[in-house]
C-alpha cells in the first residue's frame, strides 16, 4: 500500500509480538484489580509508569496514578506532628516535602510520555489535572514546555490549549501572548494556529478594555501583514483565513454605554423634549451590557411628531430623535468602532491587492476569495 513494498511473515516476530501484548495484557490486569481492591501505595506508582511508556493513552492507568496521589496527600492533612516521633516516621513537613517531589517527578514523567506521544489526550489532561493539585506549580517552566513543544509541532492543539490553560492561571499579560503570535507567524506564515490564537487575543484585548486605538493600530498592522503572507504564498489558506476573519470582526469594536449597577440611577440624566423625565425602572437585558430604563413620559403634542431624547451620563451627551408611534424600544449607545468609510477603504485596498496578485499569480485560488 502507498508504493511501500509488501514484507514476508516473520512468524518469530509475529511470536514474540504476541508474548509482549500478553505481558502488557497481564500487567494492566494486575494494577486494575489492585485498583479495586482499592491498594494505594506509592510503590505502584513505578510499576505504572512502564506501562504507560509503552501506552500512553491508557486513560485508567493514568487515573489511578491521580487516586495514588491524592491519597498520599490526604494521609498528609490527617497527621498531626505531636503523634510521630523520629523514631516512628516522617514530620509532616517532610511527607510535603516528599509530595513536592512526587509531583515534580510526575511532571517529568508526563514530560517523557509527551515525547513518546505528543498528542495524546490522556497525557495532556493528566497535566492539566497535576497542575492544579500541585501547591506551588512553576507556570514559567510550563510555558517552556509549551514553547518547546510548539517548536516541534507548531499546529499541536493540545498544546496550544495547555498554553492558555496556563497563561490564565498566570496571569500572563495578553499584549505578552500577542507578541508571541507574532514571533510564531513570523517564524511561518503558515502556522494556522498561531493566527487563531490571535483572533481570540483580540477578543480578550477588548474585553479588558484595551485603548481602542491601540487595537485598531494593531489592526492596521496585521493587515500589511497577512497581505505579505499572501504575496509569500498564495495557496496557503492560513492567512486567508485571518484575513477574512479581520474584515468580517471590525464591527468587533464597537462599544455599547454601559451602566453598572454600582452607579446611582439619580447619576444618569435625561431628558425629553428639554424637560428632565424620572426613571422608574432599570433592568439588565443583554448580558450586563445594556440596561433598560423605563421613564415617565406623557406628550402634550400629537404622537406623531418627533421628540428629542437626550442621555447624560459620566460627561456624555447623546442626542435621538423618535416618534412615539413607531418606537417601541430606545437604545442609546455610542458607536467605537471603525467609521464605514473606514471599512469601504479597507475593502477597496484589498480588492486592488486581490487584483495585482492575480496578474503575477494568474492561476491562484484568491479568485475565489
């Protein structure tokens, strides 16, 4: 099959591969019953870990390595200093002191494992599981390995999810984790990953309420960006991709007024028609981002004409016009995101790349684009 040459039967190889699934078979068996009988001594830990390096995925071998630990850890809580004595056992500073070095040695064992199998789910989710039993887990050396990992394989989406696993408990800057992106699509224009990640990392920009001109200066920035990934290779769909994503998201910027429930109501001021209008109700009705308010309002002139509803709120002025007989919710809000002439230059500058790259690359699929 593929062109690769058909081999003879060895039927001793065949012979001893059955001999070896047998020993591996008997093993498993072994730790699983032990694991019933509910036997949690440390020393299993060892036997486990060569199974393990023969078969990573094996989600109950890994599980039962976690019971291991986690007992050794609750046998901690339940000592009390006073009832050991040096000639009886450990201090309870010396069993944390020997979790620390349990723990440190399972993530070198992982570490291996990972080498072994760098995708493997199990492996992966045991880490994850290890970092948050750990006391004091060192998120630097995890991001190393990430780091590492992602030098081997830059589209491993089980690392790339570890990463923002650990960047959150961290506390890594986002603006730190952008740069990064831009180190790996640097590195390759091709590296589908890294420009994913850069789209959620605009999203967690603005949700922290980044300067928006600064977002829109890294926009700016990532357009000649993607156009020279483009130019380098036009067949390659990452940052295609990217690109679509940035013209279709620039709505992304805009930013309702938002009123907290902290804010006294008698802060927000508004009025109709130039006379001050009471508000006598005020409720959430988007996910904490916009809030209703119910006012007091009786017109004296006929419906049908148009009335001017101002909002004052933290030195902000927005004026609407509305007709009582057509409205029937009114929203305010203030409008942060790029202007529409804005976005019709940004197409038309694209659609004029699109068309140059046609003429040097004649038979590419940007046409389609």
């Amino acid at each position: 099959m593929h062109y690769r040459k058909k081999e003879a039967r060895n039927e001793a190889k065949e012979r001893e591969a059955k001999i070896k699934a047998q020993k591996f078979h008997d093993a498993v068996s072994k730790f699983i019953n032990l694991r019933l009988s509910g036997h949690k001594d440390l020393e299993f830990l060892r036997g486990i870990e060569n199974l393990l390096q023969i078969s990573p995925e094996f989600v109950v071998l890994w599980h039962y390595r976690k019971e291991i630990l986690i007992d050794f850890a609750k046998s901690i809580d339940t000592t009390i200093d006073e009832q050991i004595e040096d000639n009886k056992g450990d201090s309870r500073n010396d069993l944390l002191l020997k979790l620390d070095s349990l723990c440190s040695n399972e993530l070198n064992f992982i570490e291996n494992c990972l080498k072994i199998s760098p995708k493997s789910y199990a492996t992966w989710h045991h880490r994850v599981w290890l970092i948050q039993f750990m006391n004091h887990p060192d998120y630097q050396k995890e991001i190393n390995l990430c780091n590492q990992c992602l030098q081997l394989d830059e589209r491993n989406f089980h690392c790339w999810n570890y990463r923002r696993f650990i960047v959150k408990l961290a506390k890594i800057p986002t603006i730190e984790e952008f740069n990064f992106t831009t180190k790996k699509i640097d590195d390759n224009f091709s590296n589908f990953s890294s420009w994913h990640y850069r789209s959620y990392l605009y999203k967690k920009l603005l949700d922290e309420n980044q300067d928006i001109n600064v977002i829109k200066s890294m926009i700016e920035k990532d357009l000649i960006m993607v156009k020279n990934a483009i130019f380098t290779d036009p067949n390659d769909q990452s940052p295609w991709l990217y690109l679509r994503w940035l013209l279709n998201h620039q709505k992304m910027l805009e930013k309702p007024i938002s009123v907290a429930r902290s804010i006294a109501i008698n802060a927000i001021q508004i009025e109709i028609d130039e006379c001050p209008s009471s508000i006598t109700d005020f409720k959430i009705i988007a996910d904490g981002y916009i809030y209703k308010i119910q006012i007091d309002f009786n017109p004296i002139e006929n419906n049908h004409h148009h009335h001017r509803l101002i909002v004052k709120f933290d030195e902000e002025t927005i004026e609407q016009t509305f007709q009582i007989i057509d409205q029937i919710d009114c929203q305010v809000y203030l409008e942060r995101n790029l202007s529409d002439q804005s976005q019709i230059e940004n197409f038309d500058s694209k659609i004029e790349d699109l068309l140059i790259l046609l003429e040097i690359e004649p038979d590419s699929k940007c046409k389609y684009y």
